[in-house]
C-alpha cells in the first residue's frame, strides 16, 4: 500500500476474521504494534477514527470506516502450535501464520518477524478477572472495516483458519484496494 491508499476488508457472508499485519516499506524493523496501538488509544476496542501505531511509535494506519466496531489486538495469528496446544490436533490445520508467513517471505519478512496481528471482525471479550473469551464475530454479511495508509506499508492479510474464532465455519475474505481521490479533484 502506498501512503494514502485506503484497504477495505469485507466480509462478504459473515462471522468470518480476517487477520492484518504491516510493515514500513522503507524499514521492515518498524512493524504494527499491538501494544503502541493500545497504550496510545487507551482501549482495546479500536474502530474508526483510531490509529494503528508501529513498534516505533509511528501512525502505520488509520482506521476511517468500520460497520462492526469489534476486532482484536490481543491474540497472535493461529500456528501450527495453537492447534496442536489449544485444539488437540495432530498433523497439518492451515493457519493464518502459515499464510502470513508464505505470502510475506517475498518481501523479506521472516516467521520471526510476524507480530500479533490485527484480527478484524474478532469478538474478544475480557472478564473481570482477566480471562479472555473468543466469541463468535458479530459481523454480518457485507460489514466492512476501511484502513488509510499513513506511510508506504508492506501488509498481510488472511482469512483466519481458527475454528473458535469463525464460529466454527470457514468463509471468504474480499479487500478492496483503492487510491484516495485528490482534495483538488473538481466535477466538471
């Protein structure tokens, strides 16, 4: 994404996560930061008008349109481990740290170098005591979350494999990739 472009994520049929990372193009050593992004907005429940920050305390994105205005910042993208940890399963589940990793090897970013993901549409709730609940997402079909660039970003984006966190279905992921108009732009 270049500076100013604007990344729609649509969940076409609903209850679907999307997990979302990015990188400063000019310095993969700057990343999107789970913990930045909520020290500086002072909540863990980010929609719009909220910035993503980097590891280095930069805006990466802006988050300017959002029809569901639950996602979270809390948990990794699910691995081969979260299955065979918290699933129980033996031999290969896809995840989406499997898909994040394959798709960014290209630009040079490493496993090691995946942070926790922006998962968008998941339904996070905390108790009171601190014990995290994955619920399923409260998007429906058609919801959408809309991100402004606010540098040149190398970003991931994947429909999440994580039974729990789809309710237990798995569904498509569209994204929209657009240039933002000129201000100076006039109707003639």
């Amino acid at each position: 994404m270049a500076r100013g472009d604007r990344l729609r994520v649509i969940d076409p049929l609903g209850e679907q996560v999307a997990d979302f990372i990015a990188f400063a193009r000019e310095d993969l050593n700057e990343w999107l930061s789970s913990g930045r992004t909520l020290d500086y907005n002072n909540t863990i429940y980010l929609t719009t008008g909220h910035v993503l920050y980097s590891n280095r305390s930069n805006p990466l994105v802006t988050i300017t349109g959002d029809t569901v205005g639950r996602h979270d910042f809390l948990y990794t993208p699910c691995s081969p481990e979260t299955f065979s940890i918290l699933y129980k399963t033996t031999g290969h589940h896809p995840s989406c740290f499997e898909n994040l990793t394959t798709s960014l090897r290209p630009f040079g970013i490493e496993p090691d170098r995946i942070p926790t993901t922006f998962n968008i549409f998941m339904n996070v709730e905390v108790s009171p005591t601190g014990v995290l609940s994955v619920l399923p997402p409260l998007s429906k079909a058609g919801d959408y979350i809309e991100m402004r660039a606010e540098v040149d970003l190398v970003v991931g984006l994947t429909a999440c494999a994580a039974e729990m966190s789809n309710n237990y279905r798995f569904k498509p992921i569209e994204f929209e990739l657009g240039r933002p108009v000129p201000s100076d732009f006039r109707h003639s």
